[in-house]
C-alpha cells in the first residue's frame, strides 16, 4: 500500500468549459484523500501552476481536470518536464484519446467497430459531410460533436436538417475539428478499467438518459440519467463490447483508469465510441459507481489510481529528470 505520510497535489479547475465539475470532482478526491491521512494541497490549474509545483515538490500530482490542456497531454508534458509522478495516462495516450478523429482512425485500423461518420476542419465542409454521410448510407438523425472536448460538451443530436449549420457551427466553439457521425439508437453502455500494464475492467454499466442522449446536462444533473449494473442486454453482447474497450485502452497507450464509451444499434451491435482519460469523481460520476459495484470504495479508488501513478513513473525514465527538474 501507499505509504500514508505522501504529499499529494490535486490538480483541478483550469479553463476549460468543463472547469466546474473539475472542481467539483477534484474537491472529492483531496478529501477522500485526507481521509486516508494523505497530505494534500489543492491546485487550480493556471499560469502559474508550473513555479507553484516545481516550489511544492509533491510525491504525486493526482490529475482531476477535465477537457483540454488538462486531460489532452498538455499537462501531463508539464509534468512530465518537472519530473513529478501523476495520476492518469501519459502525453501519448492522454492525446490520443481526447482526438476523436486520431483515435477513431487508430481503433479502426485494428479492426475495433466505430460508427459510421466525417470529420470537418471547418463549417463550409458540411456540405461535403454531408455527401459524403450520403454515401456511407447514414442518413438522419445525427450525432454532432466536437473531437476535442470531454464530458459531451458541445455534444447535440441533429433531427432536421435545417439544425445542423448551427450545431456544427457550436461544435466548433469548443474544437478545431468536428465528428459528423451516424445516430445509434440502441443501448448505450460504459466499460471502465483500471491499472497499467495488466488492467482490470470494472463492472460495466447501462446508462439511461433521460434527455435520450447522454450530454454533458445529462452526465452531471442528479436525476437525469440512471446507472444499471449489469446491463440488460446479452452477457455475451456486454463481453464483445467490453473487448472492444479492452483494445482500444491497449492500442491507446492508457494507464491509471479509462472510461470506454461503447453504443449499440438496433440489431445490439456494439459500436467504440471514445474513452475518457480522466473520468467524473463526482458523486454522480460512472467510474466510482463501477467502483463500488466491484467493491472498491471512492476513497480505496483514489489511492489505487496514486499506487498506479507511482508504478508506471517508477517504470518509466521519467524518474531520471528529478535530478535535472528545475529548482531540484
């Protein structure tokens, strides 16, 4: 176990649109933390955030920001320069997951199912999106999202034609590139896992969404949406989805934990969706759910993701910029 006397620095807030459930979730885990007798110094991520680190010197920098620069590998490169453990996937694969558009490429190049859909550079691609929807035989409704952002912000289901300029042009507020993508409309499943190089997938969960899509109101409203553990769908449909997950987390190069969305469609064909580097710790949130349906307590959960920050970093050369970190 991790010895208690650690120093630990939650890493939360930030810029990002996704800043106040950063905090809110970062909040949980600094004090579920102290309840476990770790010291703790709570850190909203601003400009001077890299002095106030490289002067605190923490054991471990446990990483509770959503959406970019905190879940996109902008922050972990920092950390990665000052030489200070954290919590979470490494530059690679914190990149790789927040990219929408690379890591579908990537799963689908290994053979893992993706819905149907474009990526656009800008809003007058949709006219060319939209011939080229027609050809993969998707028609509506649709899916518009931006590749660069988490917690389904941004997110918007399109059913008239006439909404989807504006969607798109709203996806572009949060992203450089957006994902046009095909509307499933079965099931929507997600696949949590855990640890480094030998990972453990958590008990999966069905969500429902009251809003009938699983949007960013719909993650972090009490009430608007519903956790069931298991699934209530085919064991075996649950598993091929949840090797699907498994693979993608692997070919990703993800460490720590990972949230894999996976959505069915009508016939309960799973379809990879995204994984989500730095899932909610709110007390609403899927991860910490999966969690305790595998008898892991919230506060067990965030001391294993610090057990898992030390092992990889202990793994890795990163170790070895200490002695050349700055002011060290």
């Amino acid at each position: 176990m991790v010895n208690k006397t650690r120093n630990v620095a939650v890493l939360m807030g930030g810029p990002s649109p996704e800043r106040e459930i950063s905090l809110v979730s970062g909040k949980a885990v600094a004090e579920a933390l102290k309840s476990r007798g770790f010291n703790i110094t709570e850190v909203d991520l601003g400009p001077d955030s890299y002095n106030l680190l490289n002067d605190l010197r923490p054991d471990v920098v446990f990483v509770a920001l959503h959406g970019r620069p905190g879940e996109d590998g902008t922050v972990q490169g920092m950390l990665e320069i000052l030489g200070l453990p954290y919590t979470g996937s490494g530059v690679l694969g914190s990149a790789l997951a927040m990219d929408k558009a690379r890591s579908r490429e990537l799963v689908r190049g290994h053979g893992i199912r993706i819905p149907r859909g474009v990526v656009i550079s800008n809003p007058d691609e949709q006219a060319i999106a939209q011939v080229k929807l027609q050809d993969l035989g998707v028609d509506l409704p649709l899916i518009v999202k931006p590749t660069q952002a988490g917690s389904s912000v941004g997110l918007s289901r399109v059913e008239e034609s006439d909404d989807l300029a504006g969607t798109i042009e709203d996806a572009f507020n949060y992203s450089p590139q957006v994902l046009i993508e095909e509307c499933l409309t079965g099931p929507e499943i997600t696949i949590s896992i855990i640890g480094n190089d030998q990972p453990v997938i958590l008990p999966t969960i069905e969500i429902i969404s009251e809003k009938g899509i699983y949007d960013y109101e719909a993650k972090y409203t009490p009430g608007m949406s519903h956790h069931i553990i298991p699934p209530r769908m085919d064991p075996e449909r649950v598993r091929e989805a949840e090797d699907m997950a498994f693979r993608a987390y692997k070919l990703m190069n993800l460490s720590g934990c990972g949230r894999g969305e996976v959505m069915f469609n009508a016939d309960l064909v799973p379809h990879f969706l995204e994984f989500n580097t730095i899932p909610g710790m709110t007390e609403i949130s899927l991860l910490p759910d999966a969690a305790r349906a595998a008898g892991i307590e919230f506060g067990e959960l965030c001391e294993k993701l610090i057990e898992y920050s030390l092992e990889r970093y202990n793994n890795s050369g990163t170790r070895n910029m200490m002695s050349t970190a700055p002011g060290s």
